[in-house]
C-alpha cells in the first residue's frame, strides 16, 4: 500500500499550508495515520496522528497548537493543517499508515517504526 502527500510548497513565515494524504488502497478503515518531517541532516520526527476510525488525535508538543489533523471520510483523505509557519518547520513532511493501530493508545504509536505505510513525501519550505 502506498500512501500520497500532496500540498508540500514555499510559503512565508507566519503563513498556513495545508498537507493531504491519501492511500492506494481506496480506505483508511481500521488505520491510524501519522504525520512525520525529516529536516536536512536530522532524524524523523513525530508530528502528530490520527484514528481513521474516530477521528482521535494525538501531537508532539512541538507542533501543539499550531498544527491539526482532521480526516474527511467522504474522501478518504487525512490532513495535516500548518499554521503560524516557521522557518524551522522547513522539511519533507511525510504522511504513514499502521493498518492495525486503531486498538491502540494513539501516544503509543509516535515511532516511525510503528507505521507500516508510507508516503514519498512533500517539501515544505517555509522562507522568513
């Protein structure tokens, strides 16, 4: 299964961008999905996920407040808000699927390896 991210661009500090993904596989039924970033010379980060099934999420203290993900069951699509975009969040910006995370504790599931799904990833260039 592989997953696509679409919306990656240059945007202005302190400005918005909004990230999409969604799955070969037509559903995210039963999945949770997180959002990943991997800036140059520096380790994936966990930014925060979501449960396809009810809509639950959980997010690094990071990009608490500034950052939201929502899903949109009619289109089998999951979302990755940005706001108040900093220099600093500049990254390929990643979206994975666990298709067996929706039993799970959602702070549970904040490793890369716990997502067997990936996207090829969005630049985001946030310019100051």
């Amino acid at each position: 299964v592989q997953l696509q991210v679409s919306g990656g661009g240059l945007v202005q500090a302190g400005g918005s961008l909004r990230l999409s993904c969604t799955t070969s596989a037509g559903t995210f039924s039963g999945y949770v999905i997180g959002w990943f970033r991997q800036a140059s010379e520096k380790e994936r980060e966990f930014l925060g996920n979501i449960k396809w099934s009810d809509g639950s999420t959980d997010y690094a203290d990071s990009v608490k407040g500034r950052f939201t993900i929502f899903r949109d069951i009619a289109k089998n699509t999951v979302y990755l808000q940005m706001n108040t975009l900093r220099p600093d969040d500049t990254a390929v910006y990643y979206c994975a699927g666990d298709p067996s995370g929706d039993p799970w504790y959602l702070p549970y599931l904040h490793s890369p390896a716990k997502y067997d799904d990936w996207g090829q990833g969005t630049l985001v260039t946030v310019s100051s």
